[in-house]
C-alpha cells in the first residue's frame, strides 16, 4: 500500500506521518516530496522544523524547481522584528495567500514539517479546523503533514489522525536500514483498509518494499518448521486413500441421520414384522376395572 | 577531552562537522563528565564558545578543564554574569514569559565579533554553544515548550546560520514512559530536543547494577545522514571516568575484564 499512497494522495485528502524519536519520519516524507516532485507538480512547504538548506540538502536529486519552501524555521514565534512566517499564522487564510502566490495551473501539494510544531503553540480543534478547511478549500490538492505521536497526548494525535485520510506510522525494525510502517486508509466510501509493511528507503529516496507485514513472515516460518508428527514412528499412522474414503464413507452409529430415521419408519421387506392379535385379557377399560368379573 | 570518545565521534580539534546539535542525556546517572569533553575539544579547536553554566561556578569548570590537560586557562570564555543590566536571566522573575531574553542573550554573543580577545587579528572558529544543563531551566518554573522554543531558536542562529554548533544537556530521573505526559514533564523535553538534534550521547547506569571498574554505558545515535551511510545509526559503549579523563570501550571489553 505504501507505493500506492507514494503514487499520489487523493484530491482533498491529509496524510499524516507518525514517528517517534526512535525513528524519525522526516526521510519518508522527503520520499513523497520527491515522488510528487517526479510528477511534475508543485510542492509547497511549510518548513518549522529544518531549514531550507537541510531540506533541500536531503533532496539531492530531485527537481527541486517546483519546491517552494515557506521559512518558518528562523523566526516561528515572531521574536526578531522581521519574521517571515509565524506559527500563529497557521490559518486557512494566510495559507491559502502563501499557496497562491507562485501561480500554478494545478492546485498545489502541501506539506507541513511539521504538525507537531504548529500544536505546541496552537490549540489543537484550532489546528484540526484549518486543515480541514484547507482540504475543502481548493487552493492546496492534497496534504502531508509530519507528526511526532511521542510529543503530545494520545487525545490529541488521535484528534489530528482521525480527520486524516491516510496515516502512516512508522517505527524501526529489525535490521538497522529498514522500518516498518503501518498504514491505515480511509477511502472515500468509508472502507477502512490496515497494512503493515517493511520498507527500505534508497539513496535516490524511493522507497522499497521489503516484505508485507512482519506478523505474516512469522507464521509462515512457524508452519514450515512444524514437523509432521506421523513420520518416525514403529507405527503406521497414515491413511491411504482408499481407507481415507472409506472411513469418510462411514456413517457413526449414534447419529441420527435422515437416511436412520426413514429406514426405522419405513421398513423395507426382509425385515422383522411384528403381528399383534388382541387377546381378551389385553382388554382392559380404565374406567370399569372390573369389567372382566363375570358377577 | 577524551581521545576515545573522539575516535568514536569520528571528531579532531581540527576537523568536525559542523552545524551539529548534539544532545547529552541522562537517566538517572550524570552525563556531565560528557560536557567537559566537548568544553575542552570546541577550546582546543580555537572556537568561540557561548557557555550557559547554570548549574556550577566558572571555577568548576576552569578546575576541571586544567586538571584534563587544557594548556588554555578558561579566561577565553565569556562566562555567564548575573550583571544587574543584563536581562538575559528574566525568566527567574516570571518563568511564563519564557526565554526570549536568554535567547537574546545567546545570539549577541555568538554573532559578535571577537573583541574580548582584545587581538582582533585572532582567527577564531565556528561559533559554540554550551548549555548545562536544560533541566534545570524546568525546576525552575520554565515550561518544556518554553525551552523547545529557546533550543529551536538557539540552533537556528548558531548551526543553521552561522554554521557552528550547539551542544545541550538534559536529565532525567525516573523510569520514563509518562504515557498522558504533563506539559512540564522532563520526558517531553527529552524527546522533544531529540527530534530536534543530529547527535545524542545517552548516559545511563549499566542494566545489571552497579560496578566497581564500569561506570555506566552511553549510547551514541546519530541521526541525521552521515556521508553516504544509513540514516539512524546507534552504537553502545561502557565508559569508565578516572582522574584525567574517561575511557570508552565495547561492552565487555572494559580492562578489568579481559
């Protein structure tokens, strides 16, 4: 799945990479401005977190002609008389004027690095209010927006991941140049689809599939290495097939079956009868025990 | 400074990288020793050193610096004055206002122009910045987001845009894992300035208790691309402090040992 969101996110749509100071998510979101850089469109960033020169630096390679990088870093709090872009800035209208100021044909990507920074400063229903304005305004295609989940409460990285469309966590794995990344994505019919996947990112940033998620390469490992308990032993256990169809064949004694129940009801010839003939002492009338008394 | 623990950070006095944020940490054990290391280094390697000492006296550090072979004296350094002008400690007054004054402070230092060496001609090195420690700072009513904000600012004036580094200690005590964390936990200052560092230096305590002849293992990560490598790399080591300085080693290979 993750090669299908790196293809594009959906028109309207937010997506928010989780990370955690074990793992920082900074690389796979370059993979996305890279990805989105390869097709030909315009991507706008919000940069609170590293510089231009950082970003830009990770980014070797890339067309980096339709990046518009928007300095928040130098001066977010609006401490120094000049600053370029604060934090309280964050709102649909200062955003839609940035967006709009490089004129494009297509409708921008966004990408915000990152969220976290924006919520130590700005209420969070303030935060998830813009983004959802932004997604229904029109002046921004789709957005990515960086998320460190170990910085805030759960409340609210979950408020911020429940009015995305798609959210990816990603931790570390195993070996030291792969991570492991569990993507949930709500789709526009409501259908929710979970996957987790082990990827690689590689030096021209894209991004590598390893194998699906590390729960499935488990089990099939425990069912390969599962012995079958019949070889090895002094005693035949196995069934050829003829016995096998016999003993499927076979009908337990004790269940009823539909087939018992008409052959009892209905028997057929050759089996026992049973012929009663009435005798006079068999003539017992409740009502008048005494009936039978010749008085 | 300690010639093993360079050879680990790959660093000289005469070459690093530049514009590094490296955070020293500690859990429950003292990361301090680690300042000491990259006091005398940055001294050595002729920088410009901002050092924010709020924790010991200038002759703390001068003692120690002498006592591990600086053949400088600590004199070169612009030691932190409580003058009665200065506004750079405003926050004792009212913690809420945050640390903008300290910020202001930090950048008027290091962007200035070498005159206390009196010899303009000198030629001085990319400027550093010191801090120990930040902890400090949250006992003193100074909310975690208040000091995020005062290292953010601090690292973009010195590493992004003059290009030298910063250096910050932080402590914690307690086990971690402060799921709902309150706002002024030192947890969230911690991974706060994690996500925001290229280096950490993590010093704890060795996991099977306390011994004589090792006296804790420090955990380098390094976070950011180092040449062509692999992002996120993490190596740990067991440090042992003495007199004159510290030694580093792998997990058992300590000398008592082998």
């Amino acid at each position: 799945m993750l090669p299908e969101l790196l293809q594009g996110v959906d028109t309207g749509g937010l997506l928010v990479i989780q990370d955690s100071a074990s793992y920082s998510g900074r690389h796979l979101l370059q993979s996305f401005i890279n990805a989105a850089l390869n097709r030909e469109e315009a991507v706008h960033v919000l940069g609170f977190e590293v510089s231009e020169e950082e970003l830009k630096d990770g980014l070797r390679g890339s067309p980096v002609q339709r990046l518009h990088f928007h300095n928040a870093y130098t001066d977010p709090l609006g401490w120094t008389d000049h600053p370029a872009f604060t934090v309280h800035q964050f709102c649909l209208g200062e955003l839609t004027r940035l967006v709009k100021q490089t004129s494009h044909s297509k409708p921008a990507t966004l990408v915000i690095d990152s969220l976290s920074w924006i919520l130590r400063h700005v209420s969070t229903p303030d935060v998830c209010r813009t983004l959802q304005q932004l997604r229904k305004g029109g002046a921004v295609r789709s957005i990515i927006g960086l998320l460190h989940a170990d910085m805030h409460q759960r409340g609210t990285v979950g408020s911020v991941c429940h009015s995305a469309t798609s959210v990816i966590t990603v931790e570390p794995a195993m070996r030291g140049d792969e991570a492991v990344a569990k993507i949930t994505k709500r789709s526009k019919s409501g259908k929710v689809i979970q996957d987790e996947e082990i990827f690689r990112i590689k030096d021209d940033l894209t991004v590598v599939v390893q194998s699906k998620s590390s729960k499935g390469a488990k089990k099939a490992d425990s069912e390969e290495q599962e012995t079958d308990p019949t070889a090895n032993l002094t005693f035949n256990l196995r069934l050829s097939d003829t016995e096998r169809e016999a003993k499927q064949k076979l009908a337990l004694p004790f269940v009823f079956s539909k087939e018992k129940k008409t052959a009892l009801l209905h028997s057929g010839p050759g089996s026992g009868r049973i012929h009663y003939e009435p005798d006079a002492n068999d003539d017992y009338d409740q009502e008048d025990p005494d009936d039978d008394l010749d008085v | 400074m300690y010639t093993e623990l360079n050879s680990i950070l790959n660093t000289t006095p005469d070459s690093f990288t530049q514009g590094e944020f490296v955070l020293l940490s500690d859990r429950q054990s003292d990361a301090s020793f680690l300042i000491h290391h990259f006091l005398s280094l940055y001294l050595r390697a002729r920088c410009k050193v901002c050092f924010v000492g709020l924790v010991q006296s200038f002759n703390h550090y001068s003692a120690i610096s002498q006592r591990l072979g600086q053949k400088e004296s600590l004199s070169v350094l612009i030691p932190q004055e409580n003058d009665t002008g200065s506004q750079a400690m405003d926050f004792l007054r009212d913690p809420s206002v945050g640390l903008k004054s300290l910020y202001e402070f930090v950048r008027s230092t290091v962007s200035s122009n070498g005159e206390e060496g009196g010899d303009g001609s000198e030629e001085w090195g990319p400027p550093v910045l010191l801090v120990d420690d930040l902890s400090v700072l949250l006992s003193l009513g100074v909310s975690a987001g208040a000091v995020l904000d005062f290292s953010h600012y601090c690292r973009a004036i010195v590493c992004s845009q003059l290009q030298g580094n910063v250096v910050m200690l932080v402590r914690c005590d307690g086990e971690g894992e402060e799921d709902e964390g309150d706002d002024e936990g030192s947890e969230r200052l911690m991974k706060g300035l994690t996500h925001q560092c290229s280096l950490t230096l993590h010093v704890q305590g060795l996991p099977t208790g306390y011994c004589r002849d090792i006296h804790g293992q420090v955990e380098v990560c390094w976070r950011r691309r180092q040449g062509d490598g692999q992002y996120t790399q993490k190596k740990l080591f067991q440090y042992k402090v003495h007199d004159k300085g510290a030694s580093f080693f792998a997990p058992g290979t300590s000398s008592a040992v082998l």
